[in-house]
C-alpha cells in the first residue's frame, strides 16, 4: 500500500516489522496452557509436552508444571541436549572454571572454584589470585587454623597470640590475666615497710612483714609481740599499744590479777590491789577489812570530851568524869551522892562539884595540918564508893587500920574532870 512518500505493510498473521519480515514471538503472551512448554516458531508457536517433544541426543524428557526439561546424558548439555558438553571430561585444572562452547571448551582462571577457603571462608577473586574472608573464629590465609583471638580475646589493648589449642595475650603495662581483664594495682608499690601486694578484684591487700599494720602496711604493730597476758586483748596505738585485760585482771599487760574487781569494798570505799589481796580505805561512816561495818564513831556522837566505842549495831559512849547519858550530853549532879562532909555544902557545877566548908575558921581550928592527908581517887565507881564510905576508904588507904577511936574526915573534895581523878584532902588522926 503506498502513502504520500512511502509505503506501508500490512503483515499477515505471524509477522511484524516495517517489511512484515519479523517473526512475532507469540509465547510472550503465555498463550499455552499448563504442564507444556511454548515454543516459538517461524509464523506461529506450539505447546509441547513429552508427549509432543523429544530431548535430543538420548537426553530423558521429564514433564513438569512448567513443561518439559530434559535430564541430558553424559556429554550433551542445552535445553534439549542439543550441545556437545565439551567440559564433561573436566579438562581443566582445579582453579580453572571450563566453559562450553558449540565447538569446545575454554578453561578460565577461577581461584575460588576450588573452594580453597576452609570452614566457611568466603573466597575473594582478586584477578592474580584470591583472599579468604574466614568466618569468625578461624585464621590462616585458607582460614586452616582456628582463631582464639577472636575479637574481644584481649581486653584492654592487649596484643592476642594464637596458640595451639588456646591463645595468649600480650598485655600493656599495669594489665594481666588471660585477657588482660585484670588491673595490676600493686604495680604502683602501695605495700610499705617491705608488705607483700596482693592484687584483688578492685583493688589490692599488703600482707605485712611482722611489726606493720595497717591497710598499707604503714603503722607499727607493738602488738606484734603478744604482750597482753592472761587472755588479754592488745589494742595498738600510735607509739605503743594498750591491753584491754579480761574481767579480774589488770595491769599494763593484763599480768596483775585485780582482786578489787568483785567490788570487795561494797562500793564503801577505795580498793587497793595488791600482790596477793586488797585493801580498802573506807569511806568515813564505814569500817573492816572490807567497809563492811558501820563505824557509828564516825560522827563523833560522845560530847564533853567522852570516848566513842564500837558496838555490833551501835556506839556506847564512855563518858568523861562528871558527864552522863548515852552521848554524854548530861552533867552528873555528884552532889546527889552525898560526898560532901558534915558542915560542908555540895555545889554541883558542869562535869563536877565542890564542897565548900560552912565554917572554914572551925575547920582549921580542928584539923592539925600534919595529919591532913592527899590522895587521889579514879573517878570510877569504886572511887565513889571509895569517897561516900570513910571506913572503906581508910582501909583502902591502909591508914589508921587498927584504931578504933580515930577521926578520919574529907576536909575538900576536888573533882578534876580534864584528869578523871577525884583528889581527895582528908584529915587523919588516929
Ligand atoms: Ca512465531
Ligand atoms: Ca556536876
């Protein structure tokens, strides 16, 4: 059909291009239906089968969904087994990769066929040869040897060393252990006076030479020797060491037994310890070896000068010459004895008396001084006795013993209370 300048075809069923000289590829449009194959051909196409279709060269047609395949023979490759399989007799070496062509094979240079890399390595064609990218845990340039410096093996910027079975780590200064895990703190000498380091988890102990104590081994230990005795435990101190001693014992090292420590004293006074006892200083009030006693005493309850003396529960006050009652706070009225001679008048007086003569003229007119007598009566009892009965106290006195008509009178009776002595003056004719 010719145009204005041209010409124009029109194809028939099966052809196409501007010369109608293009076989139209129907199996484009997926015309077959399944289980076959399309296959193209010149001014049209066929569905094939096993049934329809043969594979060439012997090769076993085998349906599938898709169509047929054909499982070739030895030495025949292609779609349809079409091919000479040049490479069947594998010509090529092991690194080679054999090609086939329609007329025959060509071996090209392919390193990582040959699967050289061991253990999942993947082989890298580098066009002169192949690298291996091992999989983790394995090394070597084929990935042959395990790898024990698998990332994380040294800690710290340690340098990993495979070994046989296991690898080492080089460590960096002030790091060890087998990953260089572990910080050397004793690298920096924390220990003194010769203390042995011990490096711990987080941080480190000195073992100290004997005498050193401390967490660095910096402070004396004057316990070293045991000094404490008797159990005693020893505290050290700065320039010396103290003993905390047991109960019962004392000392600087605990080397006295402390008999105060029972409060033998009832807590009534001051223990003393000594080598092989106690004593107390009792407080004032309290008396005995061990303050156990009262000392009613103490407060000094005998007034006008009379003496205080202990009872079990008590005092008893023996009273001064001329005192009575139970602190001695009475006068005793001797008057009331009747010590006083005839024609003399008794004057009790605080702690004693007198007796004054009614007629001092007749007294001396009487008495002849030569036999006026002076002696001296305890104030006790018997004194007293001694003064009230002129009998008694004539023989007491051993003076005119035998006589019978004899005048025997006190002419003064003086009481000397400061002395506790009754001086008598007395007239004696016998
Ligand atoms: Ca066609
Ligand atoms: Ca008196």
């Amino acid at each position: 059909m010719n145009t204005y300048s041209s010409y124009e075809c029109k194809c028939a069923q099966g052809w196409t291009g501007d010369n109608c000289n293009d076989d139209i590829d129907e199996c484009l449009q997926n015309p077959c239906p399944q289980d076959t194959a399309c296959i193209n051909k010149i001014n049209g196409f066929s569905c094939v089968n096993c049934a329809s279709f043969a594979c060439a060269n012997n090769g076993q047609c085998i349906d599938t969904q898709n169509g047929p395949i054909c499982n070739c023979s030895e030495n025949w490759i292609g779609s349809t087994c079409q091919l000479t399989n040049f490479c069947s007799s594998t010509p090529c070496r092991s690194y080679e990769q054999c090609i086939n062509t329609d007329v025959a094979y060509i071996c090209e240079y392919h390193p990582c066929i040959s699967s050289p890399c061991q253990n999942n390595g993947q082989c890298i064609e580098t066009g002169f040869g192949f690298i291996c990218n091992c999989s983790r845990g394995w090394t070597g340039s084929r990935c042959e040897n395990r790898d024990y410096c698998v990332s994380d093996a040294c800690l710290n910027n340690g340098s990993c060393i495979n070994l046989n079975t296991s690898f080492q780590c080089h460590c960096p200064d002030r790091w060890y252990g087998q990953s260089c895990e572990r910080f050397d703190y004793c690298s920096f000498n924390p220990c003194f006076h010769a203390g042995f380091c011990e490096n711990t988890n987080r941080n480190f102990t000195c073992k100290c030479r004997q005498g050193w104590v401390g967490p660095k081994c910096e402070t004396r230990d004057f316990c070293y020797s045991s000094p404490c005795l008797n159990s005693g435990v020893c505290i050290n101190k700065n320039s010396s060491y103290a003993c905390t001693c047991p109960m019962g014992w004392t000392g600087t090292n605990c080397e006295s037994y402390d008999y105060c420590h029972v409060n033998p004293c009832n807590g009534r006074g001051a223990c003393f310890n000594k080598d092989a006892g106690y004593d107390c200083s009792c407080n004032p009030g309290y008396l005995g070896q061990t303050c156990d006693l009262i000392d009613y005493c103490a407060s000094n309850p005998c007034l006008n000068n009379g003496t205080c003396a202990l009872e079990l529960s008590g005092y008893l006050c023996k009273c001064h010459a001329g005192y009575l009652g139970k602190t001695c706070e009475l006068d005793m009225d001797e008057c009331s004895f009747d010590l006083c001679p005839v024609r003399s008048t008794c004057y009790n007086n605080h702690g004693g008396f007198s007796c004054v003569w009614n007629d001092r003229r007749r007294k001396r007119n009487l008495f002849n001084e030569k036999n006026v007598h002076t002696v001296q009566l305890p104030y006790t009892a018997r004194g007293i006795n001694l003064l009230k009965d002129t009998v008694m106290l004539r023989r007491a006195l051993n003076v005119c013993e035998e006589e019978k008509h004899n005048m025997f009178q006190p002419i003064q009776v003086k009481v000397l209370t400061r002395e506790r002595i009754i001086y008598v003056k007395f007239y004696a004719s016998c």
